[in-house]
C-alpha cells in the first residue's frame, strides 16, 4: 500500500478542498493499478511537490522511471502535450500518459541532484542554466490545445480596477497600475512559443543523458518574456533583479523591453493572486521586483 506524505495531504486539502480530499483518498488504489497496467516495480520511498505523488520505479525491462500520480487543474493539463512537444530536449521526457487521470510515466532524473543547490552557491551560474534550458524549451512552438498567454493577460487587466481597490496604500495602488500598463503595452502581441511558466531552480534536477532537465511544466502559449520570473525570485535579492533579468533576455535573446513588460505582468499576477487570497498589501519581494524593472530600460 501507498502511504500519501503528510506534506501533500496538507497542501492537496489547503488549495483544492474537497476535491483534494478525494484526489488523497484515491492515491493509493491509482498507484496500485497504474503499478500493475504499466508492468512497473517500486524501487525507493515516495516523493512529492505541491500538487504530486512521485514514485521511483522500474520498468518491465528494468529501465528506470517516475510515476507522477497528480491532481489534474488548468495549470497542469497541458504538461503531457508540452512534454511530447519537447520530446526530452531540455525537457524530462513523457514514456507514458493516462488522459483520464493525468497519471504519467516520466524518464528517471537525478532527484538528489537539484539546481537549488548551485543557486546557493552560484547564483549567476544557476540563473544561466535556467536561461539556457529556456531558450530550448521556448524554441518550440506551442501544439493546440495549450492554454493562451492572451487570454491570462486579459484576465489579469480586467481584474486590475477591483484589486487595486482592496490596497490600502496608494503609492501600491499606484505600483499594481504601473505594472498594469506595462502589461498592456505588450498583452497586443502575446506570442505562440511553449513556455514552461514555472522554471525555477527546484524544477530543474540532474540527469545522465544531459546535465540539467526541466520538470514540471504548467503550460502556456505565448511571449518567452513571461517565463522570466521564476529565476528572477529564487533566492531573491532586489540588487539581483536587474543583472539576472539582463542575463537571460540576453541569453535567450529577447527584445529587452517587451521582456520588461511581461515580466512585470508576472509581478502582476502574483499580486493578483496575493489580493484575491485576502491580501491588502503588496508583498515586499514583488514590490521591490517591480520597481526596479519598472526603472528598467532597454
């Protein structure tokens, strides 16, 4: 039997409710019967993120692999398209895909071996791998059916008026509107290449076959420019902000200023997120974020 860490009991329960609940309860039997239809043999302890059951397991041939056993959202639906799409460059490559449960089968990576690590270290390095696999993944045009950047931009300008009325101190009120009209320059021209949307160092593990590879895509079509942000808050620091934001627009070659522009639509939904969440106040990091690109230029 399955055992599902408390950890993911915890978030499954925080952010999806009842149907976390259910998606708990489930685990164990999806995992038995995913074990046995895809031939597969537990090798190691269970492992999990915010949304995921991860299994190490061989397969019938004794070739090594992950059983992602995950909550299927919005976010998270287009990952096996966008993982055939990469067809493992850059990317951990798909081996198997359940369209009912989203359960998928995945190439074995290094779990011990996390970028994290060389961030701490080695920020500019880390932040230069991130860019790297990026200007990979994002050469990739994006199959149909991948969620659209214009239409998460559009979302987050309509809901600008009400968030900005729920923020208490108008130098804020202020900043969120800036960042909005930012948006607004680019939101014209959103793009069609595949975009990770969440590439920041802990998704990022070591592997044989290439030295880092990208996990745990959330998909979207659009401008490589919004998936600068993840690298942009690891570790974050406001005097870091602007030479890893001029290191990866370089490295993925990305005109500066439409970069600018969706990285602080990034900044926006985030705060978007903290606001509908109750917030009242800008959080510190994504205020400091915001100015300094908002000072940016190309």
């Amino acid at each position: 039997m399955i055992e599902v860490p408390d950890g993911l009991v915890e978030t499954q329960l925080r952010f999806n409710g009842e149907a976390g609940r259910a998606f708990v309860r489930a685990l164990p039997g999806r995992a038995a019967e995913f074990l046995q239809r895809w031939e597969l043999r537990r090798t190691g302890p269970a492992m999990h993120g915010v949304t995921a059951l991860v299994l190490p397991v061989d397969r019938a041939d004794g070739t090594p692999a992950a059983l992602k056993l995950q909550l299927v959202d919005e976010e998270s639906a287009g990952e096996p398209a966008a993982l055939r799409a990469w067809d493992g460059r850059g990317a951990v490559r798909l081996l198997e895909h359940d369209g009912p449960t989203g359960t998928l089968l995945l190439e074995r990576l290094d779990e011990g071996r996390h970028l994290s690590a060389v961030g701490a270290a080695e920020p500019r390095r880390a932040v230069r791998v991130i860019a790297e696999l990026l200007a990979r993944l994002t050469a990739v045009p994006a199959p149909a059916g991948v969620r659209s950047l214009g239409d998460v931009a559009a979302g987050m300008l309509a809901g600008v008026p009400e968030a900005a009325g729920r923020l208490t101190d108008e130098r804020e009120r202020g900043l969120l509107r800036d960042c909005a009209a930012a948006l607004r320059e680019v939101a014209g021209e959103p793009g069609d290449r595949l975009l990770h949307w969440d590439l920041h160092v802990d998704n990022v593990l070591g592997a044989r076959r290439e030295p880092w590879l990208a996990i745990d895509p959330k998909p979207l079509a659009g401008d490589p420019g919004f998936d600068l942000w993840p690298a942009l808050g690891n570790r974050f620091d406001a005097d870091d902000v602007v030479w890893r934001f001029d290191l990866m627009t370089e490295v993925l070659g990305l005109d500066r200023e439409r970069a600018r522009g969706w990285t602080l639509g990034r900044v926006l939904q985030n705060v978007l997120w903290d606001v509908e969440d109750g917030g009242t106040e800008l959080d510190a990091e994504q205020a400091a974020a915001a100015e300094r690109l908002l000072l940016r230029r190309a």
